[in-house]
C-alpha cells in the first residue's frame, strides 16, 4: 500500500445495515458487528460492486489517509472522521489515485442510474425496522407456483407478519436470511427481495406481503423460498429503500420496463393505483419480458387489469420469435416519445442488468427521432426523482 491513499469508508449515520454491500464484495474485504458495517482496507481492491447496490449511498465515503483507518477504529466511528490536512504528503500519488477512483466511481454509478431521488409526491417510507441484528418472522401462509414451467419455477410467496408491524412501501426490498451458516461457520447474510404487493397487503389489511421468487440453480436463498411451506417460519429483515417508490400524486404516468422477477415492483405499483384510484385512471404503460406466455409472472391476472389503468406490452424472447423488451420499444417509438417528454412521466426499470443498456439505447434513439438527447433527458429526470433503475 502506498502512502497516502484513498480509503474506502461506509457513513455509520447514513448506513441502514442491510448488507447488500457485503454480498457483493467479491474481496471479501465489507464485514460488520452488531454496530457498524466497515471496509478493510488491506483487502478492498476499488472493484466498485458494492456501489450500485446500497440502496443510501453511504457506501460512497473517501477519505484520503496518511494511515489508513483500522477496522477497530471503524468499528467505533459514530460518525465518519472530517478530511485530514495531509497537504504535501505525497500529493503525487494521491492525485493519481483521485482520477482512477473517480473514473471507476462514475462507471458505477452509470450502472447503477446514477444517484436517484424518490419521486416528488411519493410518501415516506420506514426503513430497517428490523436490521439483522434484530430480525422479525414470518410465517409463510402460501406458495404458488407461477410458471408452467419445471425448469424455469418462479414462485408467489405470501407471508404473515403476525402482529408484528411492517410498514412496506410499493418497490421497497425486504431481507430473507437463510437458515444455517455459510463454509467459514458464519450466519448467512440476508438476500434482498422486492416486494410484490402494495402497501395495505397482498390481502387487505391482513399484515401480509408477497414476494416474486425465481427458483436460481445453487441459489441458497431462492432455493429456501422456492421449498418453504404453509406454516413455515422466515427471518425477515427491512424494510428497505427509499427512492424506488410510487408518486402519490394520481396524474404521474409511470412507464414500466422489466423482465422476469423484476415485474415484482411493477404489480405491487399497479394494485396500488387499482386500490387507491380504481381502474377507469389510466396512466400506466408496462413493457414486460419473458420467455414465453406460460413463463411471464402473473400473466392470467395481468390479463384481467383493465387497459385503461394499464397499457400492456409483453413481449417475449422464445415464442416463436425472439424479442426483448428494447425492441418493443423502438415499436412503440412515438408512443415513448410523448411519454418521454411530458414532465409527468416516471421512469421503473427493474430486472436483469443486461436489459439496461439496450434500453438507454432505445431511449437514445426515440430522443433523437425528436431532436433530443437522452442522456441530458435522463439527467433531468433523475434530478427530479422520475428515473429510477434496480437491477441485478
Ligand atoms: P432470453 O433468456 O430468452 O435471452 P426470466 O428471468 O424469466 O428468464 O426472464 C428474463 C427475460 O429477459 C427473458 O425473456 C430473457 O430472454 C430476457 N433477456 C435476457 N437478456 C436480456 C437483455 N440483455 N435485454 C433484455 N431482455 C433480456
């Protein structure tokens, strides 16, 4: 390690402990106690991953250091320590690594689109109710399998708080931790998973919630969902995220793109307008992708929303012929144009990562059949809290 250098920190009072930073570090260099999450840094080596996935930015902390900070020293911060005046000392090497942090930074932060805002009207939501250190349970009160598929079981699994409270907000995450421990004997970590159902429950009023599950091979933790049964008991985490979240104000019209088990947020946001606004208002387009009809997530009951609540467009990858949802979009060019620049217009997009630069190709394209420039558009949106990107 050359000295100074550029530590990589986590802000202990923005930090909501749901350790997705620490899934995704592949270094292994992201740990915690039951007070802190904390960044070792002979071990952190800036491959960015744990970036886009916090969902506060508190995993975006830098600090330039003559020595770097232990990890007992970060273990007691109650809040991270000011910027040292280290003029002079080795500013050479210093500035170098700024530049190359930088650029890897913004290359991050593009993946993950970019530092988001919640929407202007959208309520408050709760978050880390229960971090890890303090989990809740749920009792699973039913499992569905919602594909006609054996290979491909993706599953809708409603579970019961109890008396617990839980206040979720449409698109928030929960945390599942999967029972046992991991092949160093400690207690897996939770996994997120996006909550399905809206506000007031998958039943009204029931204190319950519902989850989307795709079965992944080796997946511990999906493979643990996928399984569970009628009565069985899960340690829950959360609720978590703050900007994923619907407008309350009912003339937002909110353009949805996703694939597989990113349709999660998108029904729990569709049964949240069918409930509060009822379904004659429209302002709603979903562009939806899957294998096949039998593989799309709830295609029966997305088939009895009413159109005028919802325009729908799913499109499929193996039926026949192979279509994602970007070229859907460049189908319905003029229709996206006019969504694009009405400043009422909310942007979802959630599901696999690769999805997400084939869309921004097809945006860049719609907006300069316009005379627009998408990347100035999405800056805009962002700004405002109408563009917002989670995918894994
Ligand atoms: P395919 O796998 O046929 O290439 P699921 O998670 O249920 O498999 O659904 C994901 C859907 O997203 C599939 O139809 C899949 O197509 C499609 N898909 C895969 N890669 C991309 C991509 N880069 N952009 C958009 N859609 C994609």
């Amino acid at each position: 390690m050359n000295l100074p250098f550029k530590q990589h920190l986590i802000d202990p009072e923005i930090c909501i402990r749901c350790h997705s930073c620490e899934m995704a570090c592949t270094a292994d260099a992201i740990e915690h106690d039951d007070t802190n999450v904390v960044v070792n840094a002979d071990l952190c080596n800036y491959c960015m991953d744990c970036i886009p996935v916090c969902p506060t930015g508190s995993i975006d902390e830098w600090r330039v250091v003559a020595e770097p900070y232990s990890l007992a020293a970060q273990y007691g911060f109650e809040e991270l320590p000011e910027q040292e005046d280290l003029a002079g000392a080795g500013a050479d090497n210093v500035e170098a690594l700024d530049e190359a942090v930088a650029a890897l930074l913004a290359e991050a932060h593009q993946g993950a689109g970019g530092a988001s805002k919640p929407p202007a009207s959208a309520d408050r939501p709760t978050v880390n109710m229960y971090p890890l250190a303090k989990p809740t349970s749920a009792t699973v009160q039913g499992n569905y399998s919602l594909t006609d598929d054996p290979t491909h079981d993706v599953r809708h699994l409603i579970l019961d708080l109890g008396g617990v409270p839980f206040p979720i907000m449409e698109g928030q995450t929960i945390g599942i931790i999967p029972p046992g421990t991991d092949d160093k004997g400690k207690a897996h970590l939770p996994r997120l998973y996006s909550v399905s159902s809206p506000r007031d429950g998958e039943r009204p009023n029931f204190n319950n919630l519902s989850l989307t599950v795709k079965r992944e091979e080796h997946g511990l933790c999906s493979n643990f969902l996928c399984d569970l049964e009628k009565g069985d008991e899960v340690q829950v985490t959360g609720p978590f995220g703050a900007t994923f979240l619907i407008p309350s104000d009912p003339d937002a019209r909110l353009l949805m793109i996703c694939t597989g088990t990113g349709a999660a947020p998108m029904r729990a946001f569709t049964m949240r307008r069918q409930r509060s606004i009822g379904g004659t208002s429209g302002g709603m387009t979903i562009f939806f992708g899957a294998r096949t009809p039998k593989s799309l997530p709830y295609f029966g009951p997305l088939s009895k929303v009413p159109k005028t609540l919802l325009d729908q467009h799913l499109v499929y990858s193996r039926d026949g012929k192979k279509e994602y949802v970007q070229d859907r979009l460049l189908v319905e060019e003029e229709k996206i144009a006019e969504l694009l620049v009405d400043p009422n217009t909310h942007i979802y997009i959630c599901g696999l990562r690769g999805m997400e630069d084939g869309v921004e190709r097809a945006f860049t394209t719609i907006a300069e059949s316009i005379g627009e420039q998408w990347i100035a558009m999405r800056d805009v949106m962002r700004q405002e809290g109408r563009y917002h990107v989670e995918t894994y």
